[in-house]
C-alpha cells in the first residue's frame, strides 16, 4: 500500500484544528506530567527517601505523573479538543479514554523502567529523557485510541463545532 505526499498533506489539512488542540493540550500535559513526576521524585518518593520503603520508587513517581496528566487531558480533550465529537456518555467515554491510556502508560512506564532498571541509567536527567521518549510513543497511542475508540464523532471545524453532539 502506498501513501502519497498528496494524501498525507489532504489528511492533515483535514484535521489541522484538531491536531493543533490536540498538540496545545499535550504539551500542557507534558508539563503536568514532568512537574508532578519530578515533585515526586525530588521529594516524597525520591531515591533516597524511605517512607514507603526503600526502594527507589521511580515508577511510582512515572504512574502516578501520568495519571494526573490523563485526568488533565480528558477535561481538556472534552472540553476542546474534540468538542462536540462525542458519541458516549461521560462514564463510558471516560471508561475508554482510561482504556486507551492505560496502553499510553503501560509504554510510557515500561520504557522508564527499562532504562532505569534494566540499564541502570538512574540519573534524574536520564528519567526525565526516558520519559519524555515515553511520552512521545504514548502520545501517538492516544492520538490514534482517541479518534478511533473515544471521540469518534462527527466531523468538526477547525473551531470544534458539529451539528451532531449527542451531550
């Protein structure tokens, strides 16, 4: 199967509103998620911090991050990112939004324990390298997940209005 440059270019075009709501949301995720997961590690689940035990609890720190971005991102996303796309109601549409980035956090997690684990590199510069490569595969799961499986509604205007929202 081949795609052209024409057809790229067309499905950008398309969804030009949508991709720029989508990228303004993510990186203020992005800073949601690095200010949480470095508060957490500089302070009560740093490496040489023992309440909680005494293990370095870097994933923690990476899990719980991600979560507070997730539960920033669903209220952004809702409100204005796919405004009027919703086909479901806020409990299933919140189900599924969970559900695609419980993916999104399994990669993004996995890969911080993987280089802090696995290879050692556990230098806070090193974890905030690897999650932030997490955090750019995480994006394009949910980028995806969403316009497939959450917000798959009718098709919106670059302001992010339809004539079809069911909310």
């Amino acid at each position: 199967m081949s795609v052209s440059i024409r057809a790229i270019v067309a499905w950008l075009r398309q969804r030009a509103g949508t991709l720029a709501r989508f990228g303004a949301v993510g990186v203020a995720g992005i800073v949601v998620n690095l200010g949480v997961f470095n508060a957490l590690r500089l302070g009560p689940l740093g490496p040489d911090v023992t309440v909680a035990g005494n293990e370095d609890r870097v994933v923690t720190a990476k899990v719980i991050a991600t979560i507070a971005s997730i539960v920033f991102a669903w209220i952004a996303h809702r409100g204005w990112t796919f405004k009027g796309q919703r086909r479901h109601r806020a409990a299933k549409e919140l189900m599924l939004f969970g559900a695609v980035n419980a993916v999104a956090i399994a990669v993004e997690a996995s890969l911080v324990a993987l280089t802090h684990h696995g290879f050692g590199w556990t230098s806070l510069l090193a974890d905030n390298a690897s999650s932030l490569v997490g955090i750019g595969l995480g994006t394009v799961i949910r980028y995806f997940g969403f316009t497939m499986l959450v917000f798959a509604g009718g098709a919106t205007d670059d302001a992010g209005s339809t004539d079809d929202a069911d909310d």
